[in-house]
C-alpha cells in the first residue's frame, strides 16, 4: 500500500471508549414511571434527565447513584422514588414535580412550566425568518407593510415561500446543514491529493431532497443522482476523473459506481461508504454516523442503546466483548452488519482501475442479514433504511435539526407540544421540509415573546 494511504489511515481511523454509567434499561424505567416527563419524549432525549453530557451525571443523576441500592438496570426506580420529595437542582421544587410538570430535576434553569405566557409577535417571526431563510435582514419598508396588513401570517408565508426557493436556501443554508452529515476533507475529496471519493454529489443530493416540497425519507430512500445542473439523475454516474495510482497525486474512485437497486439515499454514496468504512471488515463507523446523523442517536454518547441478545460476538476479533466495550457494541455491531457488504477504500490497482469503492459486494463479509435496527432484524441495507426512514427517530430527528437552524437550541420544555405536533405532521405533510419550516414559523418557539 503507498505510504499516503497509510498515513490517510492514521489520519482518519479513531476509536475511543467511553465508560457508560447508565442504560438504555434505566431511562425507560424513569419514562414507564413518569412518562410525561420532559426529556421522556424520545430515547435521545430521556438520558438529558439524568446526565448533563454523557457519561457526566447532573445534580438528579448523581443523587440517583447515591440512592441505588444494586445495579442501575434493577435498582434505578427506587432510587428515583427514594428522592421524589428531594430538591436535586436546589430550584425550589421538588423532584416529582420537576418530573410530572414538565421541569428538569437536575436542571435549576428548567422549572415547570405551566406558567410561561408568550403572545406571537409577527414582527420578531418576520424578522428571524428573513434572517435564517433568505439571509438578509428586514428591511423598514417590509416592516412597514407588516404593520399594515390586516393579515401578518398570510405576508410571513408569503415570504418564507420565497425565502424556500431562493439560491441562498438552497445552496448556502441547506449545504450547511448538511455538513455533518457528509464531513467534507478537502485533501481527500474531490481535487485532493489522495482522491477517495467526491462529495459534491452528496451536497447536491441533500440540498435537492431537501427543497421544493420533496420527500425528506429520500435521505434514505434515493436510488437517483442530482448532476452539476441540478438535475436528477438515474443509474451509475461516471467518475469524472481518470484514476491515478502513480505520482504526486492518487486518485482512487469518483462518480457514483454502486447499482441503483442497491443505493439507499445518502448512507450508500460512494463518499460515505468510503471516508466511513475505509478498510474496516464490520464497518462500525459507518452504522454510527447514519445512526448518529438521520435518527439523532450518539453511541458515543451513550445514546440510542438497545443491546441485541448474545451480542457482540465480536466478529472480526476487536476484543468488544470486555465489559467497558459490550455495553455499547451490544448495540453497535448488530447496527453494523447491514453495511458490511458495501466496500470502503479499495487499493487494488484492479479494483481502482474498475471503481468499486463505495460498490456492493455479497461475499464481502458474511454478516448482512443478520442485522438489527432498534430491536428489529433487517436482512440488508435496503431493510435498514427503509424502517429508519419510517420510524419516529427519524422525524424527531429532522424536525429537531430544522427547530435547531432556527432556534440554535433544541425546544425547552414549554416549547414541547408543539415541537411534537411538528414531527408528528410530517406524514400528513408528505414529508416536506417546506412544509416543516412554514409549521415551525408559526410557533411560539419562534415568534414568541413574553407579553
């Protein structure tokens, strides 16, 4: 292998192991038992009850350790009543009410919050909006008009329809939100001096999808392409640039190889098949990002946690099944199997010379049907994709990095409500991100003010 790969090895390869002090058993247990509690309206969120940053305990989740009387998966629910009537946070109220009244028992900033009274200032909506979607700010002559029609939200529509369809949306705003998702390397990518892929076609897949009141499920669902002019594209796209083995740069793969019937949206393009699983056997990191980015699930952080029976087996010998390991690659590895027949970074020159990183291959590894995506089997990739792009995750997901662009916060406890009446609209909406962002201009969240 040439010495530039290696070092691309070394460069991009990471691992860590982060000691995990919960459970995905213990958060169920608080939401079985307070289930209107504020960080109880997805997985992600009821770890926020107990932990400031995994694995970091808050003032609650630390009480909650020097109450168990045995091992958190068992002991946590009566560690949780033993300290109804305390006061973790030191806010004035009690930890029952923090958990029944939408407060945040190891949070004093997050009271309950029945007694927050906002009124809908279109001004401030108006304003935010221009800023956010059009990138410009409100002009006085605009503001004017606000104050005088005789229907503000009909004219803030007005404008956030044009703000949707204008290039600063499309390819300034959305790219960058696309971001981390893709993780663009300049030296890597396309023009770099070691070329594995070129993620400019992620970018103008996701900036695609997520315009002009298509499916957002497409993320995970497209067997098309989206060329330089923005138009779709169907079956393999060519590489653009002769491959390159010899010299002063290398350039591996380009284009977009893989067959259609096999492509599932923007976890199959050839970019992030390749900067993900590079030469990896079980392809862990791959599984992690496309948990992490289109569920909204951080393994690293302890999220997301639904250990599959008798897992890890530890199939390519990782030494996962040591007790500060198992506890997450339980979950990780059956997410990984799905994945393990898409090739990395190939270095044949036979396999260079004919594209076949970020391709599928059957006799790759043999462990792709016997996968897991929360708690359910998937026989392949495609079955994994498509219950992930089906599944409340995913919308909460979506939702939240829409409410998170806008807001640059997730939704407080008063702002629950109607956060969930957003992602719980997306099946009647289509699944369109227009639509989402035109819901969330109209909540309080956005154009709320104290009266």
């Amino acid at each position: 292998m040439d010495v530039r790969l290696l070092l691309l090895v070394s460069f991009l390869s990471f691992g860590a192991a982060n000691e995990v002090f919960g459970s995905a058993a213990a958060g169920a247990q608080l939401c079985k038992k307070y289930p209107t509690s504020t960080y109880c309206d997805s997985e992600v969120n009821s770890c926020k009850t107990c932990h400031s940053t995994s694995p970091a305990l808050n003032l609650y989740g630390e009480d909650i350790r020097v109450h168990l009387g045995g091992p958190v998966d068992t002991a946590s629910e009566a560690a949780m009543v033993s300290i109804e009537a305390a006061d973790s946070d030191g806010d004035g109220v009690t930890n029952l009410d923090e958990l029944l009244k939408k407060g945040a028992p190891g949070n004093a900033a997050i009271k309950p919050s029945a007694a927050v009274d906002l009124v809908y200032d279109p001004f401030l909506a108006l304003k935010r909006l221009k800023a956010i979607y059009c990138g410009q700010s409100l002009t006085y002559d605009l503001a004017q008009k606000l104050a005088a029609t005789a229907d503000p939200k009909a004219l803030l529509h007005a404008e956030l329809t044009a703000c949707l369809a204008s290039a600063y949306w499309k390819d300034e705003a959305l790219a960058r939100l696309a971001d981390k998702k893709i993780q663009p390397l300049a030296a890597v990518g396309y023009n770099g001096n070691v070329v594995i892929a070129d993620f400019r076609w992620d970018y103008r897949l996701f900036t695609y999808i997520m315009s002009n009141d298509r499916d957002a499920r497409d993320l995970l669902a497209a067997q098309y392409h989206v060329d330089e002019s923005g138009k779709r594209v169907e079956g393999r796209q060519g590489r653009g640039q002769l491959p390159q083995i010899f010299g002063s740069r290398i350039v591996i793969a380009g284009g977009q190889p893989l067959v259609p019937e096999r492509r599932a949206g923007m976890i199959t393009t050839q970019w992030f098949l390749s900067f993900y699983t590079m030469f990896a056997p079980l392809p862990r990191n791959t599984a992690s990002q496309a948990y992490r980015e289109y569920l909204g699930m951080d393994i690293a952080k302890g999220e997301g946690l639904q250990p599959i029976p008798n897992e890890p087996r530890d199939v390519d010998a990782r030494n996962v099944k040591q007790p500060a390991c198992a506890v997450c690659h339980s979950t990780l590895d059956p997410l990984s199997y799905a994945f393990s027949t898409y090739s990395g970074i190939e270095t044949s020159v036979l396999n260079i010379l004919e594209n076949n990183s970020g391709t599928y291959n059957a006799g790759r590894e043999p462990w792709e049907a016997q996968g897991y995506l929360m708690s359910k089997p998937v026989k392949s990739l495609l079955e994994w994709a498509d219950q992930a792009r089906n599944s409340d995750p995913f919308k909460q997901n979506i939702a939240r990095m829409m409410f998170r662009q806008a807001m640059s916060r997730d939704a407080l406890p008063h702002e629950q409500e109607e956060f969930d009446a957003m992602w719980k609209s997306m099946p009647a909406d289509m699944y369109s991100i227009n639509k989402l962002v035109h819901r969330l201009i109209d909540t309080k969240a956005f154009g709320g003010r104290r009266p």
